[in-house]
C-alpha cells in the first residue's frame, strides 16, 4: 500500500499487532484502516502516495466516528472510481 511495502510489511504487521494488543488492554478504541481495501485506490492518496488526498482524508474521518459510535455522512464511504490505465504503445 506504500512505497516500499513488501520490504516493510513484516514490521507493519507486528507493529499494527502491538498497538491493537495495548488498546484492547487499555479499553483503547482503535480504527484499522489496514482492512479497508478502498485505500488501494491511488484516488485515496496524494500524489507522494505518502499523504492522503481529501478523499482519503474523509473516509478516514468516517471509520473514526463510527468507532466513536457516531454515524458519518453517507458520501464520506463513497470511493471515488479508480483513476482510468492509458496503456502505452
């Protein structure tokens, strides 16, 4: 999902296992964006593709107002079309 992902995914997931172990033994609410296959849309990111675009920004404000357990505007889930593949001749 990052650049460099395969390379850092090993350290990812422990990481995201640690955090997800300390907020369940802290009454911690947590928000596992990891899961939600919409920000494999290039749409979701910037053009760095480290940053979020206003469309990643806002879907990651709907998962953590539901977990707060507050309803988001309905747009707020919608993901935009993946961006059209021009193939190169």
């Amino acid at each position: 999902r990052m650049p460099g992902g395969k390379l850092i995914a090993p350290r990812v997931h422990y990481l995201n296992s640690a955090v997800a172990e300390t907020a369940d033994r802290h009454g911690a609410r947590m928000v596992n964006l990891w899961d939600d296959d919409e920000f494999l849309n290039p749409v979701m990111w910037s053009v760095d593709r480290l940053h979020m675009s206003s469309f990643g920004h806002m879907r990651v404000a709907a998962h953590v107002l539901t977990a707060l357990g507050r309803t988001p505007p309905p747009q707020w889930w919608q993901a935009p079309a993946y961006p059209e593949v021009v193939a190169l001749l």
